[in-house]
C-alpha cells in the first residue's frame, strides 16, 4: 500500500510539474524549429516557378525535421519515376547532411529506402546548424534539377533570415 501511494505521489508530482511549466512559461519545456506544410508548400512552389521559367516538368519532394514526406508534389506531364527520384535525393540528402551533387553516381537500398548520390537536385534544409530537412528535384538532365531545387532552399533561407 505505501509503495502505491509513493508512486501515486511521485506521478502526481511530475504531472504537476509539466503543467505547471506549460501555463507558466516556456522555461520547462523544450521547443524547436519545425517544417511545417505551409513551409514546404512554398518551397514547392518557388521549385515549380523556377522549373517554368526554365521550361520543365519535375517531381518535388520535401522531408521534415525527422525525414518523414512532408510534400511531395508532381508536375503536369511528369513521371511518376521522377516523384520517386525527388524522394530518393530528399532522403539521400537528409540522411547524409550534404547535396547529392557530392560524389561519383552511387545507389543503393538501406531498410528499404533508395539511396543515389552523385546526381543533382537533392539538398538538406538547414538553419542554425540544425538539419529541418531535406528537398530533391527530379525530372531533367543534370544540373538543371539543383538550379531549380535552389530556388526552393532561397525560400527557405529568406523565411528563417526573417526568424533572427
């Protein structure tokens, strides 16, 4: 009987604690920053009027801050194999903190997920050192997949410059 009611105690002790950091402030309680949809819906569609400007079609995909699917979004007159590629760069490029441009042409399958390096349009989302993410464009030939992917990391970047 002690030991339930000590437990009991304790339980309520912590739970008390929790929320008394939750209406008191923020002191108690850890935040980061975090991709949200609106986020990846903009840098979709800077990568989108970029890909325009450029004339071509592509499949974009954005991760958050864990390397889940936040977006993924796929152009009129595209493949659905360039949706995949776009995965594969966002997750290449989220899993090993650098653009999949780095390296010579490498893929390969790590607990069921594609791996490529060596081939444009993947970059990590990064602000203050902390990796919030990953992009990957897919659908053109060679370097045009970064071009556009940049505009979506200027986007990104502009947002968090204003967080300062």
């Amino acid at each position: 009987m002690k030991q339930t009611g000590v437990k009991s105690f304790l339980l309520s002790f912590f739970v008390g604690i929790f929320l008394l950091g939750s209406v008191f402030g923020q002191g108690l309680v850890l935040q980061k920053e975090s991709l949200t949809l609106e986020l990846a819906k903009k840098i979709a569609l800077a990568c989108e009027a970029k890909a325009k400007d450029l004339g071509f079609s592509v499949g974009i995909v954005v991760l958050d801050e864990v390397g889940n699917l936040k977006l993924a979004y796929l152009m009129d007159k595209q493949s659905i194999i360039s949706l995949e590629w776009a995965k594969a760069k966002a997750l290449s490029s989220f899993e090993f903190k650098q653009p999949t441009n780095k390296g010579e042409f490498r893929v390969w399958n790590i607990a069921e997920k594609t791996m490529v390096l060596g081939v444009s349009g993947g970059f990590p989302l990064v602000y203050e050192k902390n990796l919030l993410g990953a992009i990957g464009v897919s659908g053109t030939k060679g370097k045009d997949d970064d071009t556009i992917a940049s505009a979506g990391i200027e986007v990104f970047d502009a947002i968090f410059k204003d967080k300062k």
